[in-house]
C-alpha cells in the first residue's frame, strides 16, 4: 500500500507519499480500507519530531479515517466485512490501509457521508470524554471554548447547545467567530483585541464559566483559572502555549475549583473503546438527528498531506481539513 511517511522530522516537505506493508489486523483488530482521513494538530507534533506513536503502533500519522472494513482479524465479532465505518486511531490514518482495534470503529452516523466521517471520531471523542465525562458540563451551564472555530471547537459548539448549556468561543478573527455563531456560540470573544476573563465575567453577571474547555496549555493557565465560575471545572487538552505555567492555588482553592489535562492518543486500548462506546450512544443520535454535523474546511488528496498541514499551521480552516483517496 501507499502511506505517508516522515522519513526525517521536519517541516511539512518532511512527509513523503511513498510505498510501505500491508498492514496485517491481529486479535481483535480489523483492517480497514481507507476512504479519508482527518489532520489533526498532534500529527504536525508528529512530524515535527515532538509526539512519537505509542509503543507497537503505526509509525504513520493520522489519528481518525473513514473506510470499509477489508478484513477481520481474530476474535472479531459484530462487524463484517464490507462495512462502512469510521475509526479513532493510535496512527496510521494516512495510509490507503489501517489495522484498528474493534472497539475503536464506529459505524457511519444516519445522514452522513462516508467520506465526510472521517472528521467525526476524534473530535467526537475528545469532546465528549473531557467535557461531559470529565467535566459533567449540564444544562443551563456556561462552556467556554478556546479555538471556537477548530476541529475541536465546532464539535464542542453543537454538543454544548445540544444539551442545553450556553456557550462562549474565543477565535482570531470575525470570519471565524461569525461561523461560531453560526453553530449556535452565544458569547463570541476575539483573543487578539478582547480579554476572554472580562468578557466571560461580563457575559455571566461576574459569575464566570463551569467549564472551560483549553487547547492552550501554560499561556491561559493563570487567566483560565480567573475566568472560572466556584466549582469550575478547567479541562486542559492542548499546549500549543507553552508546557509550564504558574498557578495561583489560592485562586482554585476559593473556587473549589478542578483542573484536569488528558490525551486520548496514548490511553490503553480498553479506554478508548469505552469512549467510543459512550460517543455512539450520546453523539451519533445527536448526528442522526441534524443537531450536530461534522464541519470540514477543505478536502486535499493524501498525497498532498504538507498542505494541508500547512493549512493548520497557519490557523487557515474553520473545521477539519480531510486527506482523501480515489
């Protein structure tokens, strides 16, 4: 098969379209003919060198893909071959063909196409697992969500408005926040001319966020903290500011508030097969119904992989962009 390779880490002419195994499912794997896949921020960490893939999977990036199961592997039950699924992914997505393990496969939702499904596992599962499972973000409560127009942040959007809370977004120019709005966002804060603390206080009557959902690590840890609602709960999944930052416990503990940072990439596998479990149950009749969609910015040949990581680099797409195969 054909898959992208990193041969050297690098920039994005570090990734290679080039020829490598058939991967072979093993127990309790299927192997998955690839339709599309999705580029997320962890697979330009990938590249660049800084975020290896978990011990005995692929060496390729791609964290979520969309295709029909081409065979199954050993002690696989309820899935046969020919159907169309969507996949969360350890790597591997940006291949012509991928080994997941069965409890990470998740059957196209009712309306939507399979190519587009590609956008849906690890946005769905991300979302789902830190704000409602971690967190228990509840009705007539305040989110905010930093990055309101990524990947991350549309599904955050529709999950939130979905269940009844009101939600605020933090983005880098009116173009992407109108599209928040569009999702239903009710608060919408430009980051690079607003300060996300008044405007939430501002927004709540002085009251602040029950949930704060961050992608940017150390760089928002003290502000966050001071955006929090008493008995907030701040869910840190990213770092794209920094690794280290100062925090002022007096403020959390006046809060009785939480802060709690999780990875998906690296959970055992059992983990992630209850996360997806818990995603068909509560988000994929929520996608059946028409309240939430996937939300893609743009389609690109697997080939050109470096641009579309080009694209995330410079904070170019409002949702995901997906790598396709004929």
């Amino acid at each position: 098969m054909r898959a992208i390779t990193i041969p050297e880490p690098g920039g994005p002419e570090a990734l290679v379209w080039d020829e490598v195994p058939d991967p072979v499912p093993g127990e309790g794997e299927v192997l998955v003919e690839v339709v599309a896949g999705a580029v997320n921020r962890a697979d330009l960490l990938q590249r660049q060198g800084f975020y290896d893939p978990p011990p005995g999977t692929s060496p390729y990036p791609g964290l979520e893909c969309s295709g029909r199961i081409a065979e199954l592997g050993p002690g696989v039950s309820g899935w046969s071959v020919g159907d169309e699924v969507c996949a969360l992914l350890a790597g591997g997505g940006y291949a012509e063909k991928v080994a997941v393990p069965a409890g990470q496969l998740l059957p196209v939702p009712e309306g939507i196409e399979l190519q587009q499904s590609a956008a849906l596992p690890e946005v769905s599962c991300t979302v789902w697992s830190n704000v409602f499972m971690i967190a228990h973000l509840r009705p007539g409560e305040t989110l905010l969500v930093h990055g309101g127009a990524s990947g991350i942040g549309t599904m955050a959007i529709q999950l939130a408005k979905a269940v009844g809370a009101k939600v605020a977004v933090t983005a880098g120019s009116k173009g992407k926040l109108a599209y928040c709005a569009e999702l239903g966002a009710d608060v919408l804060i430009d980051y690079r001319e607003q300060d996300f603390v008044e405007e939430i206080r501002t927004a709540t009557d002085g009251t602040g966020a029950d949930v704060i959902l961050d992608i940017m690590g150390a760089k928002y840890l003290d502000r966050n903290v001071k955006a929090l609602a008493t008995n907030g709960r701040l869910a840190i999944i990213g770092m794209q500011g920094g690794v280290k930052g100062e925090l002022n416990i007096a403020t959390l503990l006046g809060k009785r508030a939480a802060i709690t940072a999780t990875s998906l990439r690296g959970r055992p596998v059992a983990e992630k097969a209850a996360i997806v479990a818990a995603v068909r149950e509560h988000v994929w009749p929520l996608i059946a119904g028409g309240h939430v969609r996937p939300v893609v910015d743009r389609e690109l040949p697997m080939s050109e992989a470096a641009a579309a990581h080009r694209v995330l680099e410079e904070s170019g797409n409002i949702g995901k962009v997906l790598l396709t195969l004929p």
